[in-house]
C-alpha cells in the first residue's frame, strides 16, 4: 500500500513540475512577404549557340522593424531564401515572357540584345539587359601529343615507404588527360560565353624516333636524397637542374609537349611556364601578357628547357579529394599564357573581355561570396566556373570562355616553343 502512495506522489510532484507550453512555429515565407528581389544575369553578354546559359542569380528580402540598444526603431531589409518559397512564386522574365527555372540559353540571333528581371509577389527587380554573341568556329582541331615525365622516388632511398608510397600511375595522366580535354572542348559546362578550343591532348605512342612506346606518353625517372644534397626538403631546382643537364629528359619540343610531374608541396611555385615568346604576323597586333616579341625562332633562347619548352604539375595534383576529379586544364592552358580570373591585389588583367573577374586580397571581401557566388569587378553577381579560377575558393572550373579559347589557339601559332601540335 505505502508502494502505491508513494507512486502517486511522485506522479503529482512531476505534474506540478511540468513546463509551461508555448506554440513554437518556424517562420515560413511567403511570396507577399518579399519587398526588394535583387537579380543579375551573371554575365552581360550570351552566346546564341543553344548551349551557352545565363545562369540567374536572386535574392530576396523583407523590410521588419528592429530597434537598437536605445530603444528607436528603424526599417532593415533582412534575407529570404526564395527557394522556400513554392516555385510558381519565383518568376524570372526574359523579352517580357515567363521562363522555366533559373537559366536561359537561345539560338535566336536576331535580336542584339535581350531585357531580362525577376518577380516574387508584387516585387520585380531592375530590368538587366544582356548583348548577344553570334557563336564563332575557331577551326580545325588541333591535337597535341603529350609525354608526362614523371619524378618517383627511388625504391632503395632511405625516405621510401613502401606501405605508403603512391605512384602517379598512367591510369592517373589518362584521368587528368580526359577531364582536361572535356573542359577544353565545352563538353561539361555552360557558361554563357563558353568556347570550343578544338583541341585534343593525348598520350603520345611513339617516341622522338618513332618507336612504339611500352606506355604512351609515361616516361618514369627515378630520383633520391642525393639530388638535393644538403637540402633538407627538395625544391623545383633541384629537378630542373636535372632536366636541363639531361637529354634524355628533353624529349623533342616541336613533337611533344613535356610535362614534368614534380613531387613537391602543392603552393610550390614551379615556374612561370606560360609562352614568353611570340612571332607577330605582319599587320597584326602582338598578344598581350606575352613579354618578349621575336623575330625569328634564332632569337629564342634556348638555355633553360623546362622554362621556354616544358611544363610543370604538382604531383598532388593526380592525388584530389576522393570526391574530384584529376584537373589539370589550368596547368594546360597557363603553359599557353592563359592567366587566372582573380588576383589578391586591386585589378585583374587577364587579356580577354569575357571573364568574369573578381578579387581575393584580405580588403576585398566583397569580391567572395558564400559558395560558388562571387562579385565581379564589374558589379556582376554570378556563379564561379572558370576552369582560370581561384583554386582556394569554391568554382566548377569547368569551362573555358570565347576570349581565352581564341587566346590560347593564337598562342599555339605564334610562340615558337608552343608548336607541338598537329591536325592528325
């Protein structure tokens, strides 16, 4: 009995303990909620060739009343995300007419320009106006026989760890290979003034003699401590002296182009491996950001091979997060002088007119955004996709645009160290 009791009073005790209740709700958006849409086309020109998009950029808010520490009130417009909103409320328009989702490519080349913006209840953002592009061929294809030489350390050094060790395999340069040729030729991404370089890097099957390789285009060298001598990490120089002293590592620059795998820390600078020379036409203007013009190829130096007729990767570049893909396009097209979209300093000058450009540097801020949005230097939110991109900040770096293509192609004609290529 005294058992039972005693669970009853125990009972009654928890019940007067109980908490009061509230009817907690989430606060859940509505499309009359929205007072102010911010909307960019991400670019101001288009390419009309049905691939090319515009991919939208908006942003919504709703003006609330908030009061600070002396009790005054005052309107602030505070974020609202519209995908929580039902996707019949989220309108965009281009040429007045209600359009599908949040990309708009076309084919029509009829009209110069175009007039876009975006609505959300009764709020309609500033009308952008975008220029169409007519697409342009480039020309044939152009492919490139590649011979990826590669720095391996040495079974019998003291540092190697054969539980740990991993060797660039050619499995490896073909994955990097393949991925780089789909970002060359616009087959992964749709920026919206994406190019078709026409060209193809591949593995190369013969040697500088015309002999059947055992593994095209892998062309393994062996190195150990002695090559660095007193040096207690091993640095660019201590490979470089090697392949400038070692013919063998020097395979033929009007045949192949020589990649040389360097097993060093990944924010090692390698070089400057773009084209530091070039033949101008006569009438034509010389390409900009190459520095020094010649007048014929006896006035190339030809003392430093790796700097003037080869090209260096990090070797971590073969080992990405498990969830990437080996890319190596950026290597490829700076080695024909195509130069990054961002900078850490107040302007970006990469020689082309459609990229977008942001900055980095530690007071430009404003220039990264959450994700993949940035902020160009031209006031352009979009989403980051340039395979020229900044590397320590989120970008699909899966595309080249019109300019870098038509740069890039030009380079490949006129620098005499960049002429390993064919049409076959």
């Amino acid at each position: 009995m005294k058992r039972i009791l005693y669970v009853l009073v125990l009972l009654f005790v928890l019940q007067g303990c109980e908490k009061e209740k509230f009817d907690y709700q989430v606060y859940q958006p509505r499309a009359s909620d929205i007072d102010v849409v911010e909307f960019s086309t991400g670019s101001p020109t288009l390419i009309a060739d049905g691939k090319a998009s515009l991919q939208f950029v908006l942003e919504a808010f709703r003006r609330v009343e908030v009061k600070n520490k002396a009790g005054v009130t005052k309107d602030t417009l505070m974020f609202v995300d519209y995908r929580a909103l039902p996707k019949n409320e989220v309108k965009v328009f281009v040429e007045g007419k209600l359009i599908e989702g949040t990309s708009y490519s076309t084919t029509d080349l009829s009209k110069g320009t175009i007039s876009c913006y975006a609505q959300i209840g009764d709020a309609k953002s500033e009308t952008r106006q975008v220029t169409i592009r007519k697409p342009k061929d480039v020309g044939e294809k152009r492919y490139v026989d590649v011979v990826f030489h590669v720095f391996e350390l040495s079974g019998t050094d003291a540092a190697y760890d054969p539980l740990t060790y991993q060797e660039v395999t050619p499995k490896l340069l073909q994955q990097g290979l393949d991925y780089a040729n789909a970002i060359f030729n616009n087959s992964v991404g749709n920026d919206p003034n994406g190019g078709n370089a026409q060209i193809e890097f591949r593995l190369a099957r013969k040697n500088a003699s015309g002999v059947n390789l055992a593994i095209p285009g892998y062309n393994r060298i062996f190195y150990d401590s002695t090559w660095k001598g007193t040096a207690s990490l091993f640095n660019p120089s201590h490979f470089t002296v090697k392949i400038n002293s070692t013919a063998s590592y020097q395979w033929d620059k009007d045949k192949f182009l020589n990649v040389y795998i360097f097993p060093t820390a990944a924010n090692t600078f390698l070089g400057d491996t773009k084209a530091a020379y070039q033949i101008v036409p006569a009438g034509q203007e010389a390409l900009l950001g190459i520095p020094k013009i010649v007048n014929s190829v006896a006035d190339v130096p030809t003392t430093d091979f790796f700097l003037n007729y080869g090209l260096g990767i990090h070797r971590t570049a073969f080992f990405p997060d498990p969830s990437n893909r080996v890319e190596i396009a950026s290597y490829l097209a700076a080695y024909y002088a195509t130069y990054p979209t961002s900078s850490t300093g107040n302007t970006v000058v990469d020689y082309v007119s459609d990229t977008r450009k942001y900055l980095t540097g530690s007071t430009q801020t404003a220039n990264i955004s959450t994700g993949l949005m940035k902020v160009s230097v031209d006031g352009y939110k979009f989403l980051a996709n340039n395979a020229m991109d900044d590397i320590r900040y989120a970008s699909l770096r899966n595309n080249f645009t019109q300019g870098q293509v038509e740069r890039l192609r030009l380079v490949m004609e006129r620098s005499p160290v960049r002429k390993a290529w064919s049409l076959q």
